[in-house]
C-alpha cells in the first residue's frame, strides 16, 4: 500500500508562518541571538575614523586641528609615520606630507617580498648611499622624530585624507622645542634625514604646497652643503 504525503492546509501554513513571525520578533527585542551569532564570540574592535569619534579641537578651514596629541608607541612606528592618541583619546595613524624617511630596517614580507627595492631607491636619492647606510640613516630619522614626538604634546592638523595604501592618514605636524614652533617635516629634511617625496598639501596658514616645498629644498640644500645625516 503506497503512502501519500499529506498536503499542508491553507490554514496551517498561515499559522506555520505567523508562529514563526512571532519567534523571530521576541528575539529582537529581548536581544536573543539568532540562529548565525554566536553569544560567546568578542565582539571585534575597529579603528575610529569618523570625525564624530575625533571631534577636532577646532576647525581651520578645510583642516582638523588637534592640539596636545600625544605619541603611542608600536611597532609599525617610523620617522614619518606613526601612532598618535588625539586629545579625546582616539588612536589613529598618521603620515607625514612631502617627507619620506628611509626605511629603518630590512623587512621580509609575505610571498618573499622585501622592501631592498624601496631601500635602494631611498639611497639613490641621496647620490652615492649604500643601501646599508639608508637604512642607518633610516634608523637615525626614526629614533629623532620619536623622541621629539615623546618630547612634549603636540598639534596635528589633518583632513582626514587616506593614504592610498594603508589605514593612515595625512598630515601636518607641528611641534614645540625651546619655546619655539616647528614643523617636523623641516626638522627631518634640514637634519639630512628625509627626502622629498610624497603628497604635498597647502598649509592650513594659507600657504601653498609650491611655496612649502621651495622651502624645503632650500632646507635640504643647506644640508647636502653641510653634509648631515644622509648627506655625507
């Protein structure tokens, strides 16, 4: 004898879907994880980048300015590049405009690959350098602009402008030393310890990226004449 599945009636199925309407709904809003979550799992942290999260301390135009931002310490931290914690406690990553430091070490990457390219290139720019001597120099720049970084607080003003091949962000940086204001980008490129070469920007003073850069290259041509840091 063959035996048939019974067909669900009209009714039952309205009931089937309405029952399940009801479940599903006491689960959102008593906060009972559905079937996909997992109660136990962490929840995962992700880096603050809105400016709602980073409220500036006052706006200059185009630009963000915060004032006593203060150094983290990671490892990914260099001579142009590094951790800051933004007044309201904020941690993001941030880069310089117009100055690149060398690299202050030989990486290995995944895959195999290496940053011996980049370091060579870095080197050539400096004329007859070594790669070895790039990396000293890289070194040097790396432990000067943190130290001055952990010196005192100091401003950054940003427009919250990804670099293209990271999390990191542009900006400007400006620091106090014997009671004078600096930019770390000329204190880098008049010690011999950056090139430059990157994104340039206007200042948010109003001064244009042409004219900052002019005074750059009149900082590094007084450094190559005086032949510091990867000028020798």
């Amino acid at each position: 004898m063959s035996i048939r599945a019974r067909t669900p009636r009209p009714r039952e199925i309205v009931w089937s879907l309405l029952l399940l309407v009801i479940v599903l709904a006491v689960r959102h809003f008593s906060g009972v994880p559905g079937p996909s979550t997992k109660p136990d799992a962490k929840p995962q942290t992700r880096a603050v980048s809105t400016e709602t999260a980073a409220a500036p301390t006052r706006k200059q135009g185009e630009w963000s300015v915060y004032s006593g931002c203060t150094l983290v310490d990671h490892k990914n931290n260099d001579g142009d590049s590094f951790l800051v914690r933004l007044p309201n406690g904020t941690q993001r990553e941030y880069r310089l405009y117009f100055v690149d430091t060398p690299e202050s070490q030989f990486k290995r990457y995944r895959g195999s690959e290496t940053n011996a390219q980049r370091i060579s290139e870095q080197a050539r720019y400096f004329g007859k350098l070594s790669s070895e001597k790039a990396v000293a120099v890289g070194s040097e720049a790396k432990q000067f602009a943190l130290s001055a970084l952990k010196a005192a607080p100091f401003d950054l003003m940003t427009k919250n402008e990804a670099v293209f091949d990271s999390a990191r962000h542009y900006a400007h940086v400006e620091i106090t030393r014997n009671g004078q204001r600096q930019r770390l980008d000329e204190m880098l490129v008049e010690r011999g310890f950056a090139r430059i070469h990157t994104k340039g920007e206007d200042l948010p003073d109003g001064t244009s990226a042409a004219s900052h850069k002019q005074k750059l290259r009149a900082l590094e041509a007084r450094a190559k004449q005086q032949k510091l840091g990867a000028w020798q």
